[in-house]
C-alpha cells in the first residue's frame, strides 16, 4: 500500500478552483493520509523504544540482570506496538 503525499503547492494558491481540487484530493485520499499519520506516530514510539534500550546496553550502573529485565519489558512493549500495528492494518 503506497501512501501520497499532499501537494501542499495546490493549496497554497489563491484560486478558488486549485483550493476546490485540493479539498477534492483531500476527501479521495482521507483513508491513506490518516493511515500514514498513524503509522508516523508508531514509527515515533518504535524509535524512542529503541532509544530507551540502547541506554540500558551503556549504562554502566546497571548489572546485567538489571540490563536484562528493563530491555526485556521494552522489547515486549515494541513488540506489541507491533503487533497491533499489524492487525489494524492487515484487516
């Protein structure tokens, strides 16, 4: 599934008509916008658990069984996240 982008230049012109095909092209491609700004937002939380964990790996106070079950609770959370992910979007 390929999402568009929003040719924001249409819209940027003072013409009623160019703003009339905008709101047009708005209302056909509603369902894929929303989807992409969805999984904009996923990408987000993925990316700050990943942050999150590479902490942990370099934490030099940490001992490896306090490494151990910090990553493994944010290793659970992402893949959840994926998990839903993957079933709004495969049905």
């Amino acid at each position: 599934m390929a999402f568009c982008k929003i040719p924001r230049s249409i819209y940027s012109g003072p013409f009623p008509k160019e703003r009339l095909q905008y709101q047009e092209y708005l209302r056909e491609h509603q369902g894929e916008i929303r989807q992409g700004k969805i999984l904009t937002k996923v990408q987000k939380q993925i990316s700050l658990l990943n942050q999150q964990i590479k902490l942990i790996h370099r934490s030099a106070t940490l001992d490896p069984e306090d490494k151990r079950i910090k990553i493994d609770d944010l290793l659970e959370r992402r893949n959840r996240i994926f998990s839903d992910t993957i079933s709004r979007f495969s049905g």
